[in-house]
C-alpha cells in the first residue's frame, strides 16, 4: 500500500514512454488535411529531349485533374526513397485505380529522364517543380512525399517516406471514394 | 586502364545520384529595418530537415528556400505573425519554436505549472499533518532515575 503511488505514477510515466518512443519524430502532421489542396501551376516534363527542344512546356494545375481523385507524389531522382517506391508506384499504374500525379522535385529535366527511361514511367503526367515553390505550398519537407485530393479538391491524406502497398491499402484505399 | 574507368563511372553515378537542382535567384534587397526584423523573426522558425535547428542557424536546402521566402514576404511589407501564419498553414505549429496556446497545447502550457502546484499542496499537508502528529501526542513523563543513569554513563 506505501508504494501504490509511486507505482502507479510508474505505471503512467511507463504508459508514455512506450507511446511516446515507439512513435517516429520525423512525421509531422500535416495541416492540409480536410482542406483545399494548394493551387499550383507548373509546367509539364517533356519526356524526350526531341520534345523539350520543341514549343515551351504545357502548364497544368490544380484544374486539371479535379472532377477525380488523383494521387499527388513528390519525387526526384536524386531521392533514395523514390527508388525505393517506384515498383510499387508502377504497380499502383498498371491498376489503374487512381490518377498518378507526379511533381519533380528540385531536379534537373536530364537527369530525371534518365532515371525514368531506367526504371519506367508511372506518372499520368510529371510536372516540374524546380525551384520547390510548390513543395514549400504543400508543406514538403522530405521527398518523396504523397498527397491524396480528393475529386473536390481537398487534402484527404498525407504520406510522408517512400510509399509501401501496406499504406496505401491502409490509409489511401478507404478514402478514394471520399468528396466526388 | 579498366578499373580507373569503373571508379570514374561509379563516381560520376554517384555524385550525379546526390545532385538537387539549386535555382539561381535574384536578391532581395531589404531596408536595414527589414533586414532586423528578419534576424528577429528567423530564430523562432524551425528547420523542417534538421529538426532541432533553427531557420537562422541551418545550411539544409530547404531551410534556405524558407529563409528565401520569408525574405520576400518581409520585403513584402508582411508582418511576423503574418509570415508565421504563411509557414503553420502549410508545416503546421512545428515549424514554430514555441508553440501557440490553444485548445490542443494548453497542457504543454499549463501542466508543469499545475505539478508544481500539486507538489507543494502534497508537501504542505504533510508539513500540517505531521505538526499536528506532534502537537497532539503529549510528551512522554520523564522517568528522572532512567534520565540520571542515562546521563551518568
């Protein structure tokens, strides 16, 4: 009975830590979620060299895809977890189950081409986003990062690190059917 | 001849592996008045990257995009809680050192305040509790033989 309290503050400091600890410091919430996605406007990666030395690039934004959920990813080729996910994102395109945007990161058009002509294109489009003004709108902090919109254009879910077919099944799926 | 061109390749893969794209941009000039409130603002704004730095204090590239467009909203004649509003809408309340008061940080606030408080409440009924243990047991009478022999050893 003399150390019920201290054993029982032992208990909840206990309870916190196995918590607190098992929780990883490096993902943040996003405060995005359940509103309007960032309005962005970027001009669309030529695919070839023969079609970047063509017109000036097509820009595209936010417009262009509503109507439908799409998956927004942030990638670049200097990205390790980009490597990582890219099986899984040409999976996730063979499905077909939901429009694949992808944003170019700070990288260079040469060096992302090459890396796509390498391992396959999962992309719907790529849209460059080369100074990271747009990251910075939809609060990026580390690539790759991937954002579900929903059909009216909100935020539904934020994936942070490269994407795993556990997460998507998990915390993208139930969502797809959600604000169209 | 072989091996030399192997290390050049894994080299050149390797560093082409790790090249961000770094935009050159034009300055922002600001006025020595600007220029203070921005030292005094920057500080307070957390490196996303390297989470326990400030924006004033890291070389990460994303804290120097950061840095860049706080720049250009103070050249822009925005005010602080303005600019930090700009950064939590879009990273949230971590990127400020100190977080806001409200609905959901009240504990992180208040709690060590109201520890504290519980602390000395728990402390000073044991002080009252174990005063009056004293004041109420009457002392013990005195055996004066038991207390001579004691003194006398």
């Amino acid at each position: 009975m003399r150390y019920a309290i201290p054993l029982l503050v032992l208990a909840v400091l206990l309870g916190f830590f196995a918590v607190g600890l098992n929780r990883d410091p490096r993902l943040l919430p996003s405060p995005l979620i359940g509103k309007t996605a960032p309005s962005f406007e970027l001009p669309v990666l030529a695919l070839s060299t023969a079609q970047a030395a063509d017109a000036a690039p097509a820009r595209l934004g936010n417009a262009a895809f509503a109507g439908k959920p799409f998956l927004v990813n942030f990638f670049a080729s200097w990205c390790a977890g980009c490597q990582v996910e890219h099986p899984y994102l040409m999976t996730l395109a063979r499905q077909g189950a939901v429009t694949l945007v992808g944003i170019d990161y700070k990288d260079a058009d040469a060096d992302v081409r090459q890396w796509l002509a390498a391992r396959g294109n999962p992309y719907a489009p790529i849209l460059v986003d080369l100074d990271g003004r747009a990251g910075i709108d939809f609060g990026v902090y580390g690539v790759p990062e991937t954002f579900l919109v929903s059909a009216d254009g909100r935020v539904l879910h934020k994936h942070v690190g490269a994407l795993t077919p556990e997460a998507f099944e998990k915390d993208f799926k139930p969502l797809l059917g959600a604000g169209s | 001849m072989s091996r030399l061109l192997l290390a050049a390749l894994l080299a050149g893969v390797l560093l082409g592996a790790q090249a961000q794209v770094t935009v050159a941009r034009p300055d922002i000039p600001l006025s020595t008045e600007q220029e203070a409130r921005l030292a005094e603002l920057l500080p307070d704004l957390r490196c996303l990257v390297c989470q326990n730095e400030s924006l004033a204090e890291s070389r990460a590239p994303l804290a120097l995009d950061l840095k860049y467009e706080v720049r250009g909203l103070v050249a822009s004649g925005r005010s602080a809680p303005e600019i930090k509003q700009y950064l939590v809408d879009r990273y949230g309340d971590f990127v400020l050192f100190r977080p806001p008061f409200d609905a959901r940080t009240w504990l992180l606030w208040l709690g060590p305040f109201a520890l504290v408080l519980l602390a000395l409440g728990v402390l000073l009924r044991q002080i009252r509790g174990s005063r009056r243990a004293v004041a109420a047991a009457p002392p013990k009478p005195v055996d004066d033989a038991a207390l001579k022999k004691l003194l006398d050893e």
